[in-house]
C-alpha cells in the first residue's frame, strides 16, 4: 500500500468540447435539451499530485478515441450527483475502534479474510447455527455504504471514503486489474491516505463551483449560438439549479447507520475470522 501521510486532494474534471459533441451526438434534440448530455466529458481524483484514475497504455493504443489519459470519460454529473449521495455517510465520524481498525490498515486485511471465510462455508448449513453471511453483510455495511457507487461503469475504480473522526478522513483507492476484454483499462493503483476535512471539503466545494460555473457557460455558448432559445436556456438552468440543490442536501443527510449492530456483528464474527477492533 502507499504511504499514508497527508496529501493534497483535488477533483479534477473537464467537459468535451462543444464542438465536438455537436458533431457526433446522435440527436442533437436529445443533447441540447438536457444538461446531463451537455455535461459530456471526464473526471478524476488528484491525490498529491497522482491522477487517479489513469487510462492504461495499453487501452489507449487499441481504443485512442476512448483512452484520454486522464480520468474516466462519462457525464461529469453523474459523477456529481454520485458525491451528493456519498457525503452524508463520508462524513459521518466512525465509532472509535472501527476508526482505529481502518487508520491501521487492518480492517481491509480483516474484510478479506472474512470473504474467505464465507466463500468456504458449505451451502448447507445446521439449522441451529448462527446466519454467518447475515451476520456477515452486517459487519461490512458500514464499508460498502462509504464505497462510491460507480456501478453503471463496466471496470469501476474503487473508492472509498470514511471519517474517522470530526477533523479527519481516510480515503481508500483501487484501479487494479480492472479490465475490460482483456485489456487493462487503468494504471495499476491503489492506497490509503489521511485527509484534513477541511481539505476535503474545500475540494468538494471548489468542485461544485467550477462545475456550476462551466455549466452555466455552456448554456449561455449554445445560446448564443442560436442553438437554442431563451425558454430553452432558462429550463437547463433550471435543471442545473435541481443538480445543485440535490448535491447540497447531500452535506445535510444524516445517516442512519446502526454502529452497536454493526460492531456487535464483528466481535461476534471475530473469534472465526480474528480480532479486529
């Protein structure tokens, strides 16, 4: 794993160029009348200078069309919206063992060894024992609700982000072997750092800004270029203001993770798999 320090992190994202969309876009009604299609283009992670995730060599000598170096070509927004969803349950602070457990590196050792542990039990178990998948899909839900979902991609990065206390989060990467036909899509990365929330939350907030900022421009270039009207304009507007207000409640939701059934899953499941917390 890379070294866990404190490191500047920075969402980094580009839109396609106008130009081009217009060119190739198959319905030109559809792109122009809803801002996700106008939000076309690439995102990504920096992590103390590291872009993450990165177009493999490989991908970009057989698919050059599809393989820019930077990033993960889709629509910026739904890449948006998937961190309007993820900031409520990220910045929830863990209870302190789980905290210790994840700064330490040992909870993924530990989530590992549970898979094992489970995908080695027989499909019949005794009626009188107790459910261990149930127990434990309890004891790592806490993890897959911090993973960002990213399921409409077919070779995911993984990312995952958790706090481990009011002033400090731990974010988590993965682009290993992440293939699509064979071919590897991403370089080869994975770590673990630790983040100021501040920091974290001043990356959120520059996000939102230049996103917003980029949108509104481009509505305002395809007005201008009398692609579209002014009742036109005033409705992706409109739609640019709904994707903002989604984001922002996204700061304010609170989650509802049951932390005493969650950590009584894990000490349950501990002298099977080792101790954890």
């Amino acid at each position: 794993m890379d070294t866990q320090r404190s490191r500047r992190f920075a969402i980094g994202f580009r839109l396609a160029d106008l130009d081009g969309l217009l060119s190739t876009w198959p319905d030109r009604k559809q792109l122009l009348g809803g801002l996700f299609w106008l939000s076309d283009g690439a995102y990504w992670l920096e992590l103390d200078g590291e872009i993450v995730p990165q177009a493999h060599l490989d991908w970009v000598n057989l698919y050059p069309e599809h393989g820019h170096p930077a990033g993960i070509e889709y629509q910026v927004l739904r890449f948006f919206a998937d961190l309007g969803e993820a900031l409520g349950p990220w910045l929830d602070p863990l209870p302190p063992e789980l905290a210790g457990a994840v700064c330490r590196g040992s909870w993924t050792t530990w989530q590992a060894a549970l898979h094992a542990f489970l995908e080695g039990l027989p499909e019949d178990s005794p009626p009188e024992s107790p459910d261990l998948w149930q127990l434990g899909q309890t004891a790592e839900r806490w993890w897959r609700e911090r993973r960002l979902d990213a399921g409409y991609l077919r070779a995911a990065p993984e990312l995952t982000i958790v706090s481990t206390d009011a002033g400090h989060l731990e974010v988590t990467w993965d682009t290993r072997q992440k293939r699509l036909g064979g071919v590897l899509v991403m370089v080869q990365s994975h770590g673990q750092l630790s983040l100021p929330r501040h920091e974290f939350m001043r990356a959120i907030v520059e996000f939102r800004e230049r996103l917003a900022a980029d949108l509104t421009a481009r509505i305002q270039d395809i007005q201008t270029r009398g692609l579209i009207d002014v009742q036109q304009a005033a409705k992706l507007q409109l739609q640019l203001g709904t994707w903002l207000g989604d984001f922002d409640a996204g700061l304010n939701r609170t989650p509802d993770a049951n932390w005493l059934e969650i950590t009584d899953a894990i000490r349950a499941l501990e002298p099977l798999i080792g101790p954890l917390l």
